[in-house]
C-alpha cells in the first residue's frame, strides 16, 4: 500500500537502527508524545533496535489517558442524572471515573451512545428533538477543529437541542510543563505529526531554545519513527537544540491555516486539569461565552471539580517519562484491559495497552 508500506521496509528499518547506533556516544532519553508512536514503537520492537543507550519514554499523547476522572464524572451524570443522551466515541466508554464509567452508566439505564463523529452527535440531536444530546468532546489539537465544526453545524442547522462537553488539551503547554518538572528526564522529543498538521511547528521553536531539546516533528510508521529518532540522536550529539521536519509529506510550518480558523472562532485557551499530572496553565480549550448556548458546562450548570489522583495507578509518572508500565505492580495483575484501574490500559493509544497487547502477553506464551 503506497505511504504505507515503504515507511515499513524492514532492510531500511535496520539501516536507520544502525545510523542512531553510529551516531550515539552517550546516553540520551527521548520522549515520544503521540501515543500512536508509542504503540508502533512497541508492536514493532523498534526500542529493541536501538543501542542501549538510547532510552525511549512514553508522552501524555494519549488523549484518552489524560481527560481527567472528574471530567467523566461530569458526562455520567448528564446521562443517568439529567438524562441526556451522551455521545462519544468508543475508547472513552471504558475509561473509569472516580465512580464508574460510561459503559456501566449504559448498563445502569443512561442513554450513551457510541459515534464515529461529532457531526454524527449532531444527526442524533435532530433525529431526537426531544432530548438534549450531548458530544463528549476530547483530545489534542488533532480533533478540535471537528469538535468546532459540529458546533457550528447545530448553530446553522438550528440544532438547539446539542452541546458539547470539551476536554480538549493542547501539546506544547505539556510539553514545557514536563521539562520543568524538578524529576524530568527528556532530553528530546519526538512531535506528533498530525498535531502538526493541524497546528504547524511554530510553537515548538521558543521551548526548543528555552529548554536546549531538539524536537522533531515524527510520522507513526517505523521508518518515520526511526528517522525522527535518527535526526533527534544526531542535534543531541552536536549539542544543537532546534526544530526539525520529519514528516513533511503531511506537515507544513503554518498548519493548516482553515482548520486552525474554525478552532479560534469556537474555543479559546484556557487551565485544563490533566489525569495523572495535575493543573496545567493554558494547556486546554473551553467554548468561548459567544457559543455558549453549545457549552454543556453552561446548559447543564456544571461546576469544575477539584482535581482527583488516581490510586492504585502510576499512569502520572509513565505519561511524564518517569517510568514505565510494567514498573507498575498493577500492571498486567490487578489491571488488564478487561478490567482496567487506570486510563492508559483502556485506551486504544495507551502505553499500557500497547505493552500488554504486544510485549506481556508475548512473553507469557
């Protein structure tokens, strides 16, 4: 399949491996943000080609990892308290509250529904005039300009009867936010390219100069990754510490300047509570007052809930590259992805599941 297939060439694949391996002279920790990289990293052992040396830590680019517990506490109760019909899409259905989660609200009489859109949500609030339908709105800059567009769509349709229930967050915030923390450990980053695609590269060049860490916008398939490891090992070694575009068949430096539009016209900036890492400035998106009659939080009157840690679950230190999952003594025993205790074992981008799907159950055969 062309796109594909070449970013698969195993005789490359090892060419590449072994020019990180030529290139390195010391140890380096490299984060990878997206968690579709993490998952093609660990199907495709590609950590286990690399020297040594090299160290590979997994990112909070897992959206679903992120949303915070009390955010999903918010849409179980719009469909078993208020009776709204909640749409979202089929990861986040599993992914446990500090109660239960929204399959369970499904089980217990909630009308949650599960779309491929949220221009699907959308049909549903007009084929259901009656009732008030909500979208579950998550993820990174990647989902947001669909998120907008269904906004915009129930606005012109006359769709009075939709809203949305945002949690979505923003890369570069977190981004600055790990390396600040007094237990960081990245000394580089691999970007994920279809926030690129949506976003450009521009807002990754003043935290490349403020924190001295080359940061290379990276595709998913294991050429893409290796050749963005490759170009990250070679500006450590150099001590150089810039922006570098490694994935330019899909990315530009300005984005993509319509999508980015549509998402300024309907959210603005805000604080966002992350799961398993805490408050982060400016780190999300909120519906601006002008749409607020699309704000679930409005409609519903919603109040922001303190933040709540998970327990029993390390998914905070794996997302901020402090560890990994199997260091976790849950991990794999008490929590598999039939019975998951924290987010990043549910989701189909968490570094917990790709673990256990590609390297525990491999090892237990």
């Amino acid at each position: 399949m062309k796109y594909v297939d070449e970013y698969r060439d195993g005789a490359l694949v090892r060419q590449l491996a072994a020019a990180v391996a030529r290139r390195t002279t010391r140890p380096w920790t490299i984060m990878e943000i997206c968690g579709g990289q993490t998952h093609a990293i660990v199907k495709f052992g590609l950590d286990e080609l690399l020297p040594k040396a090299i160290t590979l830590v997994h990112g909070p680019g897992c959206p679903v990892c992120v949303t915070p517990a009390e955010i999903i506490d918010d849409a179980v109760g719009l469909a078993v308290e208020q009776q709204a019909m909640v749409c979202s899409f089929g990861d986040m259905l599993r992914v446990p509250g500090t109660g239960i989660d929204l399959l369970t609200a499904k089980a217990r009489g909630g009308d949650v529904r599960m779309v491929y859109s949220p221009l699907d949500a959308v049909t549903v609030a007009k084929e259901n005039p009656g009732r008030e339908v909500v979208f579950f709105a998550v993820g990174f800059e990647t989902t947001a300009p669909a998120n907008a567009l269904a906004v915009q769509r129930a606005q012109r349709e006359g769709v009075a009867n939709f809203s949305i229930l945002t949690s979505h967050v923003l890369v570069p915030p977190a981004m600055r936010a790990l390396l600040g923390a007094p237990d960081n450990r990245v000394q580089g980053f691999l970007a994920a390219g279809h926030v690129c695609t949506i976003m450009g590269t521009g807002d990754y060049g003043p935290i490349a100069r403020e924190f001295g860490v080359p940061i290379v916008v990276t595709g998913f398939e294991p050429v893409d990754i290796l050749e963005g490891i490759f170009r990250c090992v070679r500006q450590l070694e150099e001590g150089r510490a810039e922006v570098e575009n490694a994935y330019a068949r899909a990315v530009r430096a300005e984005g993509n300047a319509h999508a980015r539009r549509v998402v300024e016209a309907v959210f603005e900036v805000a604080d966002r509570n992350w799961r398993g890492i805490g408050r982060i400035p400016r780190s999300g998106l909120e519906v601006r007052p002008e749409w607020a009659a699309f704000d679930a939080r409005k409609r519903f009157g919603l109040v922001e809930k303190a933040a709540r840690a998970d327990t029993g679950c390390i998914s905070g230190e794996i997302m901020r590259g402090v560890k990994k999952p199997p260091d976790c003594p849950a991990f794999g025993t008490t929590c598999k992805p039939e019975h998951p205790v924290g987010a990043p074992m549910v989701s189909g981008e968490g570094a917990c599941a790709a673990y256990y799907r590609y390297r525990a159950r491999a090892a237990a055969a």
